[in-house]
C-alpha cells in the first residue's frame, strides 16, 4: 500500500470509528509501528491533522479540542475530480469577471480559492498550468449590462430589457421580475418571470442590447421549487415544463462514449443486442435539442417523435445543400 492511499485509510478509519488503536492502524494498513508512526508525524506536522492519542480509550482519534476537527481530510491534489474542477472553475470565473457589484469580494475570494488549491505539496499556479479548465463557446456580456442585472437580481427589482431574439434576430422589449443568473456551457443566462407572456422565460445575457432597473414596482417572486419544476423537467437551459419524449438510437461506435453521459435527470439509456444505444428523455424545446444531436451526424437517428425528427432531418438537409 503506497503512503498516499495510507493517509486516505488512516483518514477513512477515523471518521468511520471515531478512536482506532496502534494495533489496528498496523493491521489495517498492513505496515510496521515505524511507519505508522512516520505517517502520523507526516500528517500532523505538514497536513495539519488534528489526530492526538487518548489516554482513556488507548487509541487515536480527532481531537475534540479543535472546532470541527472531525471535518478535516487530505488537502492539494486529494480532490475528487468534481471537487477540482469546481474549485478551479470558480477561480477561472472570477479571473475573468468584469469589475462590477463583487469586486470588492472577489481578491479575498480567490486568495482562499488558491489557498485550497496549494494546501498540499503543489502551488495553484502548478496546477493551474497543468491541469486545464477550457471554455468552449463563451459569449461576451458587456459589463455594465451584467451589473444592472446582477444587482437587480440581488436586491429584488424589476427590469425593463431590450433583447435580441436567437432565432430571427427580432428585437423585443420585454419588462421582466429577475429570479436567478444562471452559467450553463460558458455563458451567462437570466431567468425570469415575463410580465408580457405571464410565464417564465430565459434570457441570454450577451443578446440583451440595454437593461434598466424600475424601481417603483413590485418584483413577482416565484418559489425555488417551481423554478426547479419548470426548468429540470424538460431539456437544456431554455427547457420548460417536458412534454414529449425523444428517442435516440445511437450507432456502435458512438454507444459506448453516450451510455456514459448525462443528457437529462430523468433519462433511460439501454444498450442493444446489435451494439446500438436507445436513450430516452423528457424535453419541451426543440432548438436546443436538435443542435446537441447533430453533433453526432450520421452516428444518431431520431426515433420519436415526429416532429423532432422533421427538424432534425430539415437541418441536415440544409446543410447538405451548401455541398451540392
């Protein structure tokens, strides 16, 4: 057993039994007293352990002298992989956030976000330049605009907002009650509640040509609960409550890598005898939807329901055209 995956067992049998003895820590770890003794000093003097020896219980546990010691666990490198990447996905966003409403929060933050970060044998500049957190298709927000909105968002108030709409270009002016920015694939969204449509609606940040505050009206709040209902039930950021399945067949070649992802909550993939991979789940929205699946070309097929698989098929045909 190598010394790195002896501190997570030594962390493990802690929490899990409170007080462990010498003898145990030996027989569980399979080594020497000599090097249960070097791995306890190692985590004291440079992890920070707060491990001591009780007297009555003749065995080792946190100590209960320091506040929420049972909390402590390998620092650095012994992230979990979402743990590391949320850590330095918050650092990158902050480095990128235009001065605005947090910008007095933000030097502090990062400092404790790199201090996490380097808490092992590593600095965070060593880890940043080594491990990588890529944007991909990220949009620019103008910063005066994310301000207004960000603040709006926060102290409760109406905003009046003149926004382009992706999928003619018109532009609409909409008065809107804020209820949460959202960042989903590198870009910023607001969603909010349309005074016009009576209904939840979802703004892109970088569409919105001016956004004003209005001071004098109330803000229609609406509950956490029908925010989380109305938006993971169907597909994507602009999803709405679901109302059709889609059925996906995908081919053998790309089965194995889809079976792994994550599409929706609420989806059921089954891998079939010819290799191929059915997936289904619940969406609203179609825009979204039929961009994701041409991502996969040739090596997905629509199966339900029909509509879904006109648009599809209508894109692909489109797109073909520009070969002829």
């Amino acid at each position: 057993m190598e010394r790195t995956e002896r501190f997570y067992k030594i962390q493990n049998l802690l929490r899990s039994r409170h007080f462990v003895s010498m003898q145990d820590f030996m027989s569980e770890l399979g080594v020497s007293r000599a090097t249960f003794k070097r791995d306890l000093e190692y985590l004291r003097d440079r992890m920070c352990a707060p491990i001591v020896y009780d007297r009555d219980q003749k065995a080792y546990g946190f100590d209960p002298a320091v506040a929420d010691s049972t909390l402590w666990q390998l620092p650095g490198l012994w992230f979990s992989a979402d743990e590391l990447q949320a850590l330095l996905t918050m650092d990158r966003l902050l480095g990128d956030l235009q001065p605005g409403v947090l910008s007095e929060l933000i030097a502090p933050l990062r400092k404790r976000l790199r201090g996490l970060l380097e808490s092992g044998e590593h600095s965070a500049e060593d880890i940043a330049r080594r491990i990588k957190i890529l944007p991909m298709g990220s949009r620019r927000v103008a910063p005066a605009h994310f301000r207004t909105i960000a603040t709006a968002v926060l102290t409760r108030k109406r905003l009046r907002l003149r926004h382009q709409r992706r999928q003619d270009g018109e532009v609409i002016d909409r008065e809107v009650s804020p209820q949460r920015l959202v960042h989903y694939r590198d870009n910023w969204y607001l969603d909010a509640w349309c005074h016009k449509r009576q209904a939840l609606r979802t703004f892109g940040l970088d569409a919105i040509e001016t956004a004003m505050v209005v001071p004098d009206k109330d803000v229609k709040e609406v509950s956490e609960d029908t925010l989380e209902r109305h938006y993971a039930s169907g597909y994507g950021i602009f999803a709405g409550s679901a109302t059709r399945d889609a059925v996906l067949q995908f081919g053998a070649s790309s089965a194995r890598w889809v079976s792994r992802e994550t599409w929706h909550p609420e989806q059921i993939g089954t891998p079939q005898l010819d290799g191929t991979y059915l997936l289904q789940f619940p969406y609203a929205q179609e825009p979204e939807l039929v961009m994701d699946i041409l991502k996969y070309g040739a090596d997905v097929q629509v199966l339900a329901p029909e509509s879904l698989r006109k648009a599809v098929a209508e894109k692909l045909r489109a797109a073909a055209k520009l070969y002829d």
